[in-house]
C-alpha cells in the first residue's frame, strides 16, 4: 500500500514543507504522484529499500547500508534520476 498525504476537508491553508520533505524533496514527489516505497529486509529479494510504481519495481536498492540515512540519500539520487525520465 503506497503513503499518502491526508488533507483535512475544506482546508485553505497552503501546504507547509516538513523536514523530510526540504532533505528528500524526491522521495516526496515519488510517494505523492508516482508510486510507494517498500524498506526493509524481506525473504524474496536482497534489496533494502525497492520503489515501485503501478507497472511494478523501478529500481532496488543494495542490501547493505551504513545507515538509514545513506540509504535514503540513495534512494533520493536515483529517484531524481527516473521522474526527470518519465518528466
């Protein structure tokens, strides 16, 4: 199931950014307008984080990372990579 952003009814008040949003500005677009994140470790691929879209797995990850951090940072250079293809 892909993230999505809750909106109040009948709010006129304009979207304020949030930390993740202002470090992964990708990552948000990803999961808002293009598809989901599955992250974790799971018997049937080595990957830790996979990106997924309605045709299926876009990219995965490496199965090792120093932290969560550099394997968001990953994430967030290769998404800018695959929306800037699909524009």
């Amino acid at each position: 199931m892909g993230l999505q952003r809750r909106e109040w009814a009948g709010s006129d008040m304009p979207k304020k950014s949030t930390p993740f949003e202002d470090t992964y500005p990708n990552i948000t677009q990803w999961v808002e307008s293009y598809g989901w994140l599955e992250i974790g470790q799971d018997d049937s691929s080595p990957a830790f984080i996979k990106a997924l879209d309605a045709g299926g797995l876009v990219w995965e990850s490496s199965k090792k990372y120093t932290s969560l951090d550099a394997a968001l940072r990953d994430l967030e250079a290769r998404l800018e990579k695959i929306i800037a293809e699909i524009g």
